[in-house]
C-alpha cells in the first residue's frame, strides 16, 4: 500500500484528495490486464479506457468550461499514480496531454474546438513533435523548414524520438519560419496525421517500449490556419508546453519509485535470510530508509513545482527543473535498491521491479535530460 500521508500537505486542495482518491480506486480496477507486447494496440486501448473513466478532461481542458486552465497538481497525482500501476497508462495519459498542451494554452478557439474535445473522448491520440536528430535538447537548432507559400505552410524535413509516432492522429511540430535567427524564428503548427508528404520514416525500439517514431515531412503542405500564436512564437509555445509537463515526468517517476518502495517492503517481510525476515539485517532496513527518504524529498520537490505554477507563476522553470532532475535520478537509485534486495528475481523478465528498472531509464532523457536540468538551475541560480 503507497504511502498517502503526503496528501496532507498544504500543497492540495480537498479536490486534489478526492481526485488522488478517486483515481487509485478506478486504476486498481481498470488497469490490469494490459498486453503490453503489442504496445499501439495497448495504448489505444489504455487511451480509450482513459477517456471511458474521464480521466483526459485533465489533460486537455475543456474552453467551454469556466476558468478552467491546466491543473499540474492534477496532472502530477494522475501520473503518480498511473505510474505506480502501469508505465504505458501513465505514458498514454501523459501523451494526451503534452500533444495536444501547446493547443490547450495557445491554440485559437476554432483549433481548440477542434481538437481538444477529440483529446478528452480518446477519439484523436496527440503527439508532440519537437525532437530532432541534431537538436534533442538544444531546441533553438531546430532545422525542420515552415515555408510560407499562399494559404499554406510546405513542411520539409524530420523529428524524431517522438512519442505515440506512427499511431497518433495528429502531432503538435515546431519548425522553422524564418522570422529571425535561433530561437526567435521558429512557429508552431498543428499537423493531422493524413496529411500528404507526412510520413513514418522509422519506428524506434527501445528497453523499455512505447509507440516512438522518426518522422518525414517531404513538401508536407497544410494551412496556414494550423498556426498556433504567431509566426516566430514557437520556442515561447514550446518552452511554456514544458514548464507545465516537466514537472508530472518528475511525479511519474516518483510514482515508479512508490511501486518499488512497496513492492520491497513486501519481499523484505516476507522473505526469511538466515532463519529471520529480510527486514532484521541492518544493512536491508539502510536501504529501505534511503529509499523512504529519497520519495520523500522527491515529493516535495514535484508538488512544490506544480502549486507554484498552479499559484500563477509565469514560470517555474528552476523549480521545475529541480523536481525533475531529483525525482528522475533518485527514483533510479530507488529502483536499483529495489533489484538488489529482490535477487535474481529482480533481472528476471516479466518482473514488475525488472520492469520498473527498464521504464525509469528515459525519464532522465527525455524532457531535458538530466545535465539539462542542471544547466537550467545553475542560470536561474546565477541570475
């Protein structure tokens, strides 16, 4: 059983209670089951059950609702907490939200009446395309061209690394208009995935799988109305994406940490070592106090992050930096501890700690990887 007492900070809201709640009750009856080894077909499915249980109202807000805005307090408990009981549910949430995000925050009224409520009802998967194969991190070296031409915009070259590629509807892609240089000159676009001279150049295997594709646009014409803000917003669009989700890749992992720290404090009980449960050796109850502290000061680094912003922040770019750098590091070592005091059993496949092992790895990847985050923290410091 995860620790709860953490929802009694003042972090939370009764709402957050009753939705950390509320989800853990419904997760625990929905998500098993899973075959995970065809993953498309395992994330459409988890996409559906998702919007069949309400879930994606989170992440993809709803303009006709009254003050509704992107919630991360939400947004990182649902992640935690899908995390604790399957990485490719917590993956299809997160992809809902990140892929249709910079539509939630800048998208035009008919872009958001288009897409989003698709989004909420499961019935369009999104996907965010900024990664290419010379600019991972370095997103101001973005080369994918925008070439304004009458009504349209003509697409010309690749992304890659991107997730739900090859099973999502439409992708959110940043490309180079040209307005200035670097930074300044990149825009935004909203491509169906139907488009002509769109294209899955490659699927992309990896430890641990998720749907991952290299995409080729080659003379990919769309409409100009599939802009979002204006010409040379891009970077601002992209980064303003990030300060929201950056922080819920944080509380994935400190949700993968919880399902590790519980899945040991049941082989430490149970499991007898010289005549005694696991748990009488100094050296097992060492780690179980490490792993208990590090989730800890994980926790108060994500939430702390998401009220910020919720707080209305216009940035939380250190904060959020911090949580995901801490969560995603830590929760690897927590998981290592968890292998180790698992044995054999811990490398064996099938595992839910071997697999853990295996999911937690890219979190420290993707979003800004970690030395990333560090560069981050060290200029706010600085300034």
């Amino acid at each position: 059983m995860a620790d709860k007492t953490y929802l009694d900070w003042p972090f939370f809201e009764d709402r957050h209670r009753e939705l950390a709640a509320k989800l853990d009750d419904w997760a625990a009856a929905n998500i098993k089951g899973i075959n995970h080894e065809d993953v498309d077909a395992a994330c459409r499915d988890l996409v559906a059950r998702l919007a069949s249980g309400d879930w994606l109202r989170h992440a993809a807000v709803d303009p006709d609702d009254a003050g509704s805005k992107l919630d991360v307090r939400s947004l990182c408990l649902i992640r935690e907490t899908l995390a604790r009981y399957d990485g490719l549910a917590d993956f299809s949430f997160a992809m809902q939200g990140l892929g249709s995000g910079a539509i939630s925050l800048f998208g035009t009224n008919d872009q958001k009446d288009n897409w989003l409520p698709k989004v909420r009802s499961g019935k369009a998967i999104a996907a965010f395309a900024l990664t290419e194969p010379q600019s991972g991190s370095d997103v101001a070296n973005i080369a994918l061209e925008a070439k304004r031409d009458g009504d349209d915009f003509v697409l010309n070259g690749e992304k890659t690394w991107i997730s739900n590629g090859g099973i999502a509807d439409f992708y959110c892609v940043f490309a180079r208009t040209g307005e200035a240089p670097g930074a300044k000159g990149l825009s935004a676009f909203i491509v169906p995935a139907n488009v002509s001279g769109f294209e899955i150049a490659e699927r992309l295997h990896t430890i641990a799988p998720h749907p991952l594709a290299r995409l080729k646009f080659t003379d990919c014409r769309i409409q100009a109305s599939a802009l979002m803000g204006k010409g040379g917003d891009g970077f601002k669009i992209a980064m303003s994406v990030l300060d929201v989700f950056r922080s819920t890749v944080a509380a994935a992992a400190l949700g993968f940490a919880r399902r590790a720290l519980d899945e040991t404090i049941t082989r430490v009980q149970e499991r007898e070592l010289f005549g005694a449960p696991l748990f009488d050796l100094q050296m097992v109850q060492g780690h179980v106090a490490d792993m208990a502290l590090d989730i800890d000061a994980s926790a108060l680094l994500v939430y702390r992050a998401a009220w910020l912003k919720d707080s209305g922040a216009a940035r939380v770019s250190r904060e959020a930096a911090m949580a995901k750098l801490y969560s995603t590091d830590h929760a690897q070592t927590v998981i290592d501890k968890a292998v180790q005091i698992h044995g054999g059993d811990g490398v064996r496949s099938g595992h839910i700690v071997e697999s853990l092992y295996r999911e937690i790895r890219a979190l420290r990847i993707y979003e800004g990887a970690s030395d990333v985050q560090k560069i981050i923290i060290a200029r706010q410091t600085l300034a």
